[in-house]
C-alpha cells in the first residue's frame, strides 16, 4: 500500500475541474468527490462493526427450544452492554454492572462452547446462573450442563422480530 497522489494543482483552479486521485498501490484514477464518497463509506462500516462488536448484535434463531416467545428464525436485537464490557475474543467482562434479572431473556455461551438464547430463571451467589428454555421437552438448557458462569453472558434480549 501507498500513500496517496494528488495531481492537479493548478489545472484545478483555471479549469474549475476537482483533482484526481491516483492510488499508489492499485494506480487508478478517482476523482476528489469518489474518494470522499468511498471515504464515507468506510467510516460508516468502521462504525457498524464498532456497533456490532461493542454495543449491539442482531442473531437470527435456530431451534424451538425458546417457544412461543422466541420462533424458529426470529430476529433478536442483543444490548451487549446490559450486564457489563466484555470485549469480543477475550470470554470474561472487564467490568460488570449488573446481573440479569429472573425471567430475563438471554444470550449466552453454554459451557461447551454454543450460543444458546434462553430464560434466566435463577442467579446463584457463586457467580453462575440457570437458564431454561420456555419450551422444556424440546430445550437443551442448564437442566442439561448445569449452572452457566456469568462470563458466558454475550447480552440481554432487547428486541425480537
């Protein structure tokens, strides 16, 4: 990759014409208001994934195990900052500033590894929770693995489509 070439000078100000951009590492031309536009866009995808990554997340179900409330292949809108800040890839919350309430719908990793969207009916003072699926005879929930740590929270259910 290369810096950036700008030509025109000059030319620009007799002939009213904006300036070409040439990219040092590909070397095609784009015009001032094209380098502003792709500018633009990358800053707007540079802050959907800050977005997605820190704030929020949009998942779509699979299973039947959250029936009625959650459908097989609803939409859910995920607050990844209800319960604290847990960077992405790290697995634990740097800081945390609440637990979910009982009856909460959550979005969490089970112990062996899955994302799993299900009811938080208790929190334990040992720093886990037990989390059940609204449709028990088809739910593989805590009744299966057992208690969750809260470090396996990915965040609280705000919207469902």
């Amino acid at each position: 990759m290369g810096f950036l070439i700008i030509r025109g000078g000059d030319e620009e100000q007799r002939t009213g014409q904006p300036r070409n951009v040439i990219c040092a590492g590909c070397r095609h031309f784009m015009r001032k208001e094209d380098s502003i536009i792709l500018r633009d866009i990358l800053l707007a995808l540079g802050l959907a994934l800050i977005l997605k990554l820190f704030f929020f997340d949009f998942m779509v179900t699979q299973g039947v195990s959250m029936e009625p409330a959650v459908r097989n292949g609803s939409v859910l809108i995920i607050n990844r900052l209800a319960y604290g800040f847990r960077p992405p890839l790290v697995g634990a919350y740097l800081c945390r500033w609440s637990l979910p309430d009982e009856g909460t719908v959550i979005v969490f990793y089970t112990p062996a590894g899955d994302l799993a969207v299900k009811r938080c009916v208790k929190v334990l003072e040992d720093g886990r929770f037990i989390a059940l699926g609204d449709n028990s005879l088809e739910s593989y929930d805590s009744r299966s693995y057992g208690p969750v740590p809260f470090d396996n929270i990915l965040g609280r259910v705000i919207g469902i489509k």
